[in-house]
C-alpha cells in the first residue's frame, strides 16, 4: 500500500502539536514544576527543548521519512546495529507504556464525568485511583471500565487513517485544549492571592535550586513531553511528505508543545497558591488539589467540567499516536492489514493496562521503567541512529545541513545531544534504580 502523508503544513503541525501535547504537558508538567522548585526548573527545561529536544525531534523525523517505516523498519533500514531487534524491543516497550497511560486517561475520564454529574447536583464519590498497596475491587473494575472506553475511542480514530482520522481529530481538539486553558487562566490569575504563585512559576529564579537533579528532571520532561523515544515521532516522520522543512517544524513542534505545558502551570498554579494549597503534592496534583480549587470558585464546577475535558481531548491524541506506532508497526512488518491489525493491538494493549491497575506499587514502577527510563534511552538510539548510521549525504539532505551552520547542527546532533542524554540516563540509573547516588 502506497504510504500516507499529511495533506497539508498546517495539519501536520496540529497534528504534531497533538502527539506531542498530552497528560505530559497538563498533568505531568505542573507538578514536575512544583516538585522542582518553580522558576529555575522552568528554565532549565526550556533550554533543554530548545538545545536538545529540537535536534532530536529532527533526528527522529529524518529516521522515519528516509526508511517510511516506524521503529522496526527505521533503525534496520538504515543499518543500526541489531536494527531489528532494537525496532522490536521498543514496539513492546510502547506496548507496555501505552497500556498505563491509557489507565491514567481513564483516570481523566472519571473525572471529567465527576465534574458533569457535580455540576448536575448528584451524588459523586472518588474511587478508581489505584490504591498504594493491596487490591480494591471497585477502583479496578471502573479502571477496567474507564481504560475499555478510551480504547474503543481509540479505535475509532485509528481505523479511518491518518488524513480522515488522525489529522481531523487534531484539528478538532487542539484547539479547543488552547482555548479551555485561556478561559481557565484568566480565572487562575485573577483569584486573590494568585501573584504568589504567578511569581513564584515564571519570576523568581534560584540559582541555588539549579541542582543536578533538577537538571535531570528538566532535561526527562522535555524528552518526555516532546514523545521523544524512538517510536512515536519516528513513525510520524514516516508521513512527512518530500520537502517539508524539518527545522521549521520542529522549532514550531516544540512552541505548540512548550506553549500548552506553560499555559497549564498557569492555569493550575497561581490557583494552587491563592488557597494555600501545596504546588509539590506530585502526580495527584490534578486529581486531589485541582478539585478542592474548583470547589472553592463560584461555578467551580464548570471551570472543572472545561479542564478535564480539555485534558481528555489533548491526551486522547497523544494516546492515539501511541496506537499508530503500534498499529503500523505491524502493518508494515507482517501480513495484517490495518482493520485487522487496530482491533489487535486495541486488545493487547487492554490486556498490559490490568497489572499497572492494581495498585501504585504496580503502577509507578511500570511508569518509571517504561515511561521514563526507556523512553531516554529509545530517544538516545534513535539519536545515534540518525547521527551515525544514517549516511552523511542523506543526513545533510534530511535536515538541510549545508555550510557552516548545518555542520554545526550535524555536530551538535551526533556528539552534544547523545552525550547529553546518555549523562541523564546514567544519572537516572544510578540514583532512581540503583539507589547509589541521592545527593541534590
């Protein structure tokens, strides 16, 4: 079958912005900032999507055009070592990973409806977060509930392609994403008390909080939030048409992408301090502090009803696009065609979301070695991938790397980003699996 490309810049663009944007950007990103201590680690993250996460996003690009092949056509195609097998390895790694963030939209899901059936005036009871340890019967059958619908919604997109499915329901969602977080800003910002919070996220700069670990955090959020890792961004080059302008792309890639995580620390944020909240409360951020925003603000309930659907919609299309790595990865390697092979994976990947369902202790785990860690290293193979074992000739004509300043950006690609993130995987092996390094 004759490969689909994107039928025009703009939608490529909406369409890439989506990918990109999802629970890593409003969910993830808040609280990565007050963990890590607001402003500086704003600005360390910002230096690392435009030094790295820019390259490699064009490193990822150049992989999936030049081969038109998702992860296991694309390391093999242009002849990395054990291309095949590492193509392999990552499609059951995104296998793996989209199973528990399916679960975390599902998560999104309840509460989007929570909000709903609140703002009716009917009873509503939290309860299908995962319990820390042990089994809670009820929160696994509404997960198991909750992550089935988001699956079939999935399908639903997935099996119309990408020029009638994909690329529609980005253009439908991202902007109703930016225009919910407008709305929710101007209300954030203009609760008394909220300067505090406005200050402390993008004004007061500690230099003294730029530790080592902040850095390493930064530098795993913009790989994260970008979906670097080898997979996503690879099989979406493979529907770049001849011609398009990775540089350009990637720079406006990266501004919708940072854009919506900056609007969501300002749409959550400032409201977090005009109630004495506390900002450094982690994944639960937006599950358990965000609802005690909402109902504190008259016609909380609406404001809620906007940010969980808005939330939904953005993950939704980053869900999606882990479903098109897998779904073409076996359309473009085995016999399937893709009706068959959508509705496959759809129950492969139902059946990994039950482990991470049982309880946190199974949950962080599986995000820790799935999400984080391999997600830095797929990002560093694919680098190398392009950098090295892409032919130069293809590489210069790929990012378009003549004179000075593209042997610069070649340079850049194959030593300075690679070094980069194989430094934060090093760090993150020692310190969060191997507990050998603790220091701040």
């Amino acid at each position: 079958m004759k490969r689909e490309t994107f039928s025009s810049r703009a939608r490529l663009l909406m369409t890439m912005v989506g990918v990109a944007v999802g629970l890593g950007n409003v969910w993830r990103f808040p609280y990565m900032v007050g963990k890590f201590g607001g402003a500086s680690f704003v600005l360390v993250y910002l230096l690392a999507v435009a030094l790295l996460g820019i390259p490699a996003l064009m490193a990822e690009w150049s992989l999936g055009r030049t081969t038109r092949r998702g992860p296991v056509g694309a390391f093999e195609g242009v002849g990395f070592p054990l291309g095949r097998g590492v193509g392999w390895f990552f499609f059951f790694v995104v296998t793996a990973a989209t199973a528990y963030y399916t679960n975390a939209l599902g998560w999104v899901l309840y509460y989007a409806v929570g909000q709903v059936v609140q703002g009716i005036g009917l009873p509503w009871t939290d309860g299908i977060l995962p319990p820390d340890t042990g089994f809670d019967g009820r929160s696994f059958l509404l997960q198991l509930l909750c992550t089935g619908l988001i699956i079939l919604a999935c399908t639903v997109v997935l099996l119309r392609g990408l020029r009638s499915g994909i690329e529609v329901a980005s253009k439908v969602l991202m902007p109703i994403l930016f225009g919910s977080l407008l709305v929710l800003i101007v209300r954030s910002v203009t609760l008394p008390g909220s300067w505090a919070g406005i200050e402390w996220y993008i004004l007061k700069f500690d230099l003294a909080a730029l530790t080592p670990s902040v850095a390493v955090a930064a530098v795993g959020q913009a790989i994260f939030s970008l979906s670097l890792g080898g997979s996503f961004m690879v099989i979406y080059g493979s529907y770049l048409r001849e011609g398009e302008p990775l540089r350009a792309n990637a720079m406006w890639t990266a501004i919708g992408d940072v854009g919506a995580g900056l609007l969501a620390g300002l749409a959550i944020l400032p409201a977090v301090f005009a109630f004495g909240l506390e900002p450094g409360s982690g994944p639960g951020l937006i599950f358990f502090t965000l609802p005690q925003v909402f109902a504190q603000i008259p016609a909380g309930w609406a404001f809620g009803i906007l940010f969980f659907v808005s939330l939904l919609g953005a993950a939704y299309l980053s869900d999606v696009a882990a479903f098109e790595v897998l779904v073409a990865g076996l359309v473009d390697n085995t016999r399937l065609r893709r009706t068959e092979a959508v509705w496959l994976m759809a129950a492969v990947v139902f059946v990994f979301a039950i482990p991470p369902m049982i309880n946190m202790k199974v949950f962080v785990p599986w995000d820790l070695f799935f999400g984080s860690g391999m997600q830095t290293l797929g990002a560093l193979l694919a680098t190398l991938a392009a950098g090295w074992a892409l032919s130069q000739a293809r590489l210069v004509e790929e990012l378009d790397a003549r004179g000075a300043q593209g042997q610069f950006l070649i340079f850049w690609l194959r030593f300075v980003v690679p070094g980069v993130i194989l430094g934060l995987g090093i760090w993150w092996l020692l310190s969060d699996v191997l507990k050998i390094t603790g220091q701040s």
